[in-house]
C-alpha cells in the first residue's frame, strides 16, 4: 500500500503527512556547448558515465544539437556574469525565441530556417552556480509538453522513430535503485511545443505532439517507453499494462483504497481502465 501511494496518481485518496529524504545543498560546474547528433550518440555511454547529470537538446530540421554536462563541485569560482546570463537565459530563450514562436506560427515555412540559425548561433559557456541555478531557468514562453522514459539502449530506435517529427529534447537521467519504480538506467525523451502567453493563444497545437506518440507508440511498446505522468499523453490502461510488470498490483490496492471510486475522473479512467 506504501508503494502504491507513492506512485498514486492522486487516485488512491489524500496524502496528509510526508516525509522527505534530501540530499545537502551542493555546486555544480555546468559545461554547455554544441555539437552534432551523430558525434553525440557515438560518445553517449561516454557522455553519461563520465558526468553526474547530462542533457542534450536537438534543433528540429538539423544535425545539432546542445550538449550539457553538469558535475559537482566544492566551490563556486567560476559564475556567470550577470550580462551573460541575462543575454543567455532571459533574452534569447524568452524575449527572442518567444518572437521566434510567433513569426513561426505565421509563417510556418520559415520555422526550419529559424532552427538552423539558432543551432548554429550557439557558443559554449562553462561556469559554476549552486544546483538551484544550474538546473532552474525562467521559462516566459507558454508551452505544452510530452516526455516518455525509455531505456538508454532504446534511443537510437526511438530518435529514428521520431524520424523529423520535431522532437525537441533528450534527456539522460540516471535513478537510483528504486523498488517502486523499478528503475533502470533511462532516457527521458520529451517533445515541447511553445504557445503564446495564455490570453492570446488560439487551441494547443496537440496534433503536433499526438503525431509524435503515434509515430513511436508501437516502438514504445516493445521498447519498455514510459510516460511522464505530470505531461501530456494519450495512454491507456491497455498500452500502459505491457510496460508496467505491476500494474494489476496497483490497481488491487486502488480497489481496496477506493472501491467507489471517490477519487476517479475521466483521466484516471482512462489509464486505469475504470
């Protein structure tokens, strides 16, 4: 029941004390740069071995992609300046990239120009910040979002499967030994697509983002992918039983938790089957 609750989705009923295990405060030394898709996979066991945390981001309609690397460190001697950070972080991925969106959704033709010269306006940066920093950056652009955790052997096939559909990140996490989740060495690939502030923007281009779920659902299946459950999916009791060996054990304890199903909507029915 304690490992159910853990992982419940909220349909199981009302947590109403937690205890957290954190880990202390730490430093990390950021090392972001570009490259290339190809150069990225032959060194990618490399690339995430060698680092305590790794990223990288591929620009749709090329070969490039930003590679980052993030590792611990004792101290902060290397931060970024104020006037690089605003320049990186706040003017060209929100004031510019959000100008980007907009001509783009008007002229969607010129959407692979726009990725090509980003890709190739990258330069590298190295600095040292407190996690907090490293890791959080302020994202001004609205966007909707679809991640599934696959197995790290898996990315090939799944990047092929995705073929020019548009997916934008991959991401490398490594998790602990985790009885609930029964966690591997994985891959997070998620798929973002960027909206304009809420007030002005016409429906979510979901089409977009369901083009990519069907294109690689059937890999998913056989490649043990698994959806991010606070981002949007299109899964179903069904697909998500082949991937989750417990399933019908999680649904035992829903039945025994909430046999009248108090705690259902039209989500939780959809994934749980009732």
């Amino acid at each position: 029941m304690f490992n159910a609750a853990r992982v419940g989705v909220g349909a199981l009923g009302v947590l109403t004390d937690v205890t957290l295990q954190c880990t202390d405060a730490f430093i990390l030394r950021a090392d972001e740069r570009p490259g290339t898709v190809g150069d990225a996979f032959a060194s990618l066991d490399e690339h995430i071995e060698s680092n305590d945390h790794f990223e990288m981001y591929w620009f749709p309609y090329t070969d490039r992609v930003q590679l980052k690397r993030n590792n611990r460190v004792p101290v902060a001697d290397q931060p970024l300046s104020s006037f690089r950070g605003w320049l990186d972080d706040s003017f060209l991925s929100n004031t510019v990239f959000g100008g980007v969106c907009r001509v783009g959704r008007a002229v969607p033709a010129l959407v692979p120009t726009f990725t090509r010269v980003a890709s190739r306006a990258l330069s590298a940066r190295v600095y040292t910040a407190p996690s907090h920093e490293v890791f959080c950056t302020p994202r001004k652009v609205r966007f909707t979002e679809m991640e599934y955790g696959l197995p790290r052997e898996a990315l090939p096939e799944a990047f092929a499967a995705c073929g020019n559909r548009r997916r934008r990140a991959v991401q490398d996490r490594v998790p602990g030994r985790d009885p609930v989740h029964r966690c591997r060495r994985h891959l997070a690939v998620a798929r973002v697509w960027a909206q304009e502030r809420v007030h002005r923007d016409p429906p979510v281009r979901r089409d977009a983002l369901r083009a990519v779920h069907e294109g690689v659902r059937e890999g998913h299946h056989e490649l043990g992918g698994r959806p991010h459950w606070g981002k949007l999916n299109w899964r179903d009791a069904d697909s998500l039983r082949t991937v989750y060996p417990r399933f019908d054990d999680f649904l035992a304890v829903r039945d025994q938790l909430d046999p009248q199903r108090t705690f259902a909507n039209e989500y939780t029915r959809r994934i749980f089957g009732s």
